[in-house]
C-alpha cells in the first residue's frame, strides 16, 4: 500500500491544527517545530502523492483473445482463456494465430474539491484545487513565522518618545520620560491645575492657571534606556493637572484624595486590577504586529469608571513567549518598549496610571533562581521603565513597595526575587521554603499589624501568583508550595480583622483564569467569621485562557478555601475594585465587578469588620 498519502493527511491535520492552536489558542514554544517539520514533511509526501495520483478511474478493463485455426480456417473466441494455447503448443501438430483485444473504459475522476481542502490531498483532476490546499498549509506556517518574528525584528522600537503616569499619592505624581533623540535635549517639564480652566468656543484660551516648572533633564543616555524619572511635589489633593515636555509630550493626572476621605468628584475609591499581556494574540494577519487586543476592553471602560490607578500584578511582557531570542539586557529593553510602543498603548495610559509588580515572565517562565542570570538583565528595564515611577520601596533597592491612598492600604509583594526554590525541599508545608525571603516576610507583617489611618478599613495584599492553592495545575509555582510561610501571613490576617475593622484582601493574577476564593478561619477558633480572607485572582488582560478546568475546591482541606466563583474563560479579563463609606463611617464596602472580554459578569460586594466587636457574622454578599 502506498503510504504517501496517509502521510500527506497526517501531515497536513498537524499543521493546521497546530497552527491554529499556537495563532488562536495558546502560542506554546512547542507548536513552531511542530508545524515546521510537520510543513516538510507534507510537501515532499504531498509531490509524491500527485505524481502517482492518476485523473482517471478505470470503469472496464476486458481481453478478448481470438484464435484462428490456419488448417480449417475456423476461428475461436476465447475471453482471456490461456487453455488452446496450451494444448497448441503441446501437441505441436497444429499453429495457431492469436488476436488480442483489450477493452479499457476510463472516466475522469471528480476534482473531490472537499476533501482536497479538507484533507490536503491533491485534488486528482484540478491543480488549482491542489494549489490551494498546499497554499493553505504555508500560509499557515507563514503566519507562524510572522507571528514569532515580525514584532521582534521589524519593530525593536528604539526611537520611541514618551511619557508615562505612574504613582500619583495625594501630594505628588511620578512621571516616566523617554527620549532618544538627543537633539530635543534638554527637555522642561511644566504642570498646572487643569480643574478651572476655562475656553471660549472655537477661539484660545482666555483664562488659564499658570504653568509652574516641575525640572529639567539635561542628559539622557543608553545606560537608562533614554528613560528618566521625575515627581512633582506641593500638589493639591483630589485635583486634576495637566503636565506638558517640551519634546511635545503632555498627559494629564489627579491627585489622590486625602487618606480616609474619597474626592469630591465621586464617593468612591475606584481602582483596576490585571495582569499578563502579549501583543499580537490571539493572532490577527491584519493587525498591527505590536497591538495588544485586550487593551480595546479597557480603553472602553477606563472613562466611565473613573479610576484611581491599575495594579498590574506581572507578566507585563512575555520574553520568553513564544521564543527566547536572547538573554541580554537589550532583549528585555526591547520587550518593554514594544509595550509601550504599541498602537493601543496611549488608550489604556492616558488618563490612567500604572502600578507594576514582578513576576516570572519579565524573567523566565516559573522564575525561582533568586539573582542568577539572567535575573541582572530582566530587572534592569523592569527598574527604568516600572520600579522607577512606582510607590516607594520599603528601603532603597527593593523590589517590593507599600502605600496608602485615600480609602485603603497596599503591600505588594515581590514573589520572585528572594523565594527559595519551588521543589527544595519538595516537601510545600516544610519551614525551611520562603515565597519572600526573612526580609520581606517581615516588613509584610509589620504591614499588616500597623493600625490603619481613620477612614481606612481596608487592607491589599498584592501577589502576583494566587494565594489559594485550589489551582491544581503547576501549584507548585504559587503560594500552594510555601504552605507553611503562607499560613504565617494568613494568620497575621485574620488578626487584622479580628483586632480592628479592617478587611484583608487579597489581589492576584498569572493564571490566565479568574476566581474568586474566602479564607474563613478555623470554625471554634480564636478569629471571628468577620475576619475572613479574600482573594479576587484575574488574568490576563490580553492573552490566551486555558481550556482546561484546572481550580477545584477541596472540602477536606484545612485551613478551608471556599470557592466563590469561577470564571475561566476569555482572552481579556480585569478587576474593578469600588470602596466606599457605610454610612457613620465605622465600616466601609467594597464591591468588586469583573469585566471579560468588555462585559461586565460578575459583582460581589464584601463588607470591612465590625471592629472586634463580638463574633460578628458573615458580612459579605455577590
């Protein structure tokens, strides 16, 4: 049996399913070889399949053979009969004469057009059809290729020029520059209150607030990637200003409100959550090879929700996804500016400023390798273009940072820098494992023990892997495989809300899922109901969703994780997070919405505790 064309098929089904799986679904680092060899294969098997694939079937094939007796002069058919030959040649007395007459009936075989494109046969009569079918499977692997190498080759993005907002307190705003051209240099910066400017239509401005100079850069260079940093300090709160460059580069922000009281624009502490984007994905032949699709999702909303700021809790590029080209600081430079060189980028940032932790794929995938390399290449941009703008470290040269903004307190972790590794020793619960290293642990702690300010009943704990460990997929990676570390921190919680009328929350991402999970202390325990833990996990904001179910709540387990909801579908998912007072101000809600795929889908509402006051009940609702 010719076994060309059952090659031809394999081949062919391979390519296509894992293109679109790598283009569509997940683009994995496996599927690139896969459809790469899989595409060689299908073309030397698919040429021998054509060439011995006939146009015609064969209807009728008959031999008459007609014998003739010379001596008599009588003739005989015989229909394919070899026995008067026989017995002619034995008796050799007699000879015979032979006339053989084949009769073949052929009819043009149909072009089989489906199963051509379906299966990436040649189509036995139509080269146009065969044509396509193979057309098909390169141009499949051609968007691989592009997908993989276009943004990185074509766009490196070195003259990029911009300005970004990061954290903006209620007296200051940090501003991240960048620009390369050194013949804009130097560059002034100036602001002013933007809130009572006035205009006259279709004319200038006939009355303005005064520009006030926020400083000068005189030299930027490679060593910074062109970026620098600046705050504007002696800010009013709750105020909008306006900044402008002189490199014509100009955004606007507003100042916090005063800690424990919401602006005067809105009663509510409004803030995002999210983490995890790739540009490009899923894939669109026709887009721009730098456009991140979920950014499409919040640009919708970012106006009618008013936000303070977004946490992004990690995976801001994927370097390593879907192929590493290198392991030198100007990869990883590369990677951050294609971000914020990316058409959809100005949307999202505008209005909105960025607050970033680290996670593994500024890094390497699952990083747990402390400063090895490439850890000194990774941090360098996450230092210049993310830490340098974000709320103070704890102390000079860490990576992780703590701030308090009108209604609520945030701590956010550093999961990746000083953990210890995730399978020394295998054993999860063992006290020799650190997600955060002694430093860290301690500074977490004393976080969470410090009164919080009047107004404010809530405190964030930032991780950028989940907290639960009802993720059963690669659990290993996330809090799950520091169980005894996490119990310290989950105890010093349910302190907070059993000693105070402050909630603990939890806020999470990397799964590339959404869940929402309760921590409720042990039932005859020391803590109250009240006190329980909770966890709101989302990602990505743009990038794949995995299609198995990988988080499931075990019952048996101790302390309990209560799954509240589970929502693991879509490719753009992020957090809304609402604070607001309770009427006498002793309490305070917060109401977190989910927004997937530009659909709000879920809301739930938990409320701060009572105080200390007794036991206090299960104050929470969806």
């Amino acid at each position: 049996m010719d076994p060309w064309p059952a090659l031809t098929v394999i081949s062919s089904l391979t390519i296509r399913g894992s293109a679109y799986a790598f283009l569509r679904w997940i683009p994995g680092h496996h599927f690139p070889p896969i459809v790469l060899y899989s595409l060689i294969v299908f073309l030397v098997s698919f040429a021998l399949t054509s060439r011995e694939t006939s146009p015609y079937k064969l209807l009728v094939d008959e031999v008459d053979i007609v014998v003739a007796d010379n001596d008599k002069g009588d003739v005989r058919a015989e229909d394919n009969d070899d026995s008067a030959i026989s017995d002619a040649d034995s008796d050799g007395d007699e000879e015979v004469e032979l006339d053989i007459k084949e009769t073949i009936v052929l009819d043009e075989r149909d072009p089989q057009i489906f199963k051509t494109l379906l299966l990436g046969l040649p189509s036995p009569t139509s080269p146009i059809w065969s044509l396509v079918t193979m057309a098909i499977n390169i141009t499949l692997a051609l968007c691989v290729a592009d997908m993989i190498f276009r943004g990185p080759l074509l766009y490196p993005s070195h003259d990029i020029s911009f300005t970004r907002v990061g954290h903006v307190s209620d007296s200051a705003a940090n501003l991240l520059i960048r620009e390369p051209d050194s013949s804009k240099l130097p560059i002034y910066i100036s602001y002013r209150n933007a809130e009572n400017v006035e205009y006259e239509s279709e004319k200038i401005v006939y009355s303005e607030n005064p520009w006030k100079t926020a400083g000068q850069i005189y030299w930027l260079s490679n060593e910074t990637d062109y970026t620098y940093p600046l705050t504007i300090n002696h800010l009013t709160p709750s105020t909008r200003y306006e900044y402008a460059a002189s490199n014509n580069q100009s955004g606007h922000f507003q100042t916090a409100a005063n800690i424990g009281e919401t602006s005067p624009h809105t009663p509510k502490f409004t803030f995002l959550t999210s983490s995890c984007i790739k540009p490009r994905f899923p894939y669109n032949p026709l887009g721009h090879p730098l456009e991140i699709p979920g950014f499409r999702h919040l640009a919708q909303w970012i106006p009618k929700l008013q936000a303070s700021f977004m946490l992004f809790l990690g995976d801001f590029i994927y370097v390593d996804v879907p192929r590493r080209f290198g392991v030198d600081k100007e990869i990883y430079r590369r990677e951050y500016r294609q971000v914020y060189a990316s058409p959809s980028w100005p949307a999202v940032s505008s209005s909105l400023p960025w607050i970033h932790v680290l996670d593994d794929h500024e890094i390497a995938n699952d990083w747990d390798a402390n400063t090895t390399s490439p850890y000194p290449s990774a941090i360098d941009p996450f230092a210049h273009y993310q830490a340098s703008i974000n709320p103070p470290p704890a102390y000079e040269g860490a990576t992780y940072y703590s701030f308090t903004q009108s209604l609520a307190s945030f701590f956010l972790l550093d999961t990746r820098s000083y953990r210890t590794p995730e399978f020394v020793p295998a054993n999860p619960s063992s006290p020799s494992k650190s997600m955060l290293g002694e430093t860290q642990l301690r500074h977490l702690l004393a976080f969470l023990r410090e009164p919080s300010p009047p107004g404010v009943h809530w405190k964030f704990v930032i991780s950028s892997i989940p907290f639960t460990r009802n993720w059963r997929f690669n659990n290993a990676d996330t809090w799950a495989g520091y169980l005894h570390e996490r119990q310290i921190i989950l105890e010093a919680m349910w302190d907070v809300g059993a000693t105070s009328s402050t909630g603990v929350v939890v806020l999470s991402g990397d799964r590339h899922e959404f869940a929402a999970t309760s921590f409720p202390p042990p039932a005859g325990g020391k803590w109250p109901l009240a006190a329980t833990v909770h966890e709101f996990s989302t990602s990505p904001l743009s990038m794949f969703y995995l299609p198995v179910r990988t988080y499931v709540e075990n019952e048996e387990e101790e302390p309990k994780e209560v799954c509240i909801k589970y929502l693991p579908d879509g490719n753009s998912k992020f957090g809304v997070v609402e604070i607001e007072k309770v009427s006498g101000g002793e309490q305070s809600l917060l109401r977190f919405r989910l927004v997937v795929d530009g659909e709000e889908v879920w809301a739930y509402v938990v409320s701060s505790p009572p105080g200390g006051k007794g036991r206090g009940k299960d104050a929470v609702w969806g």
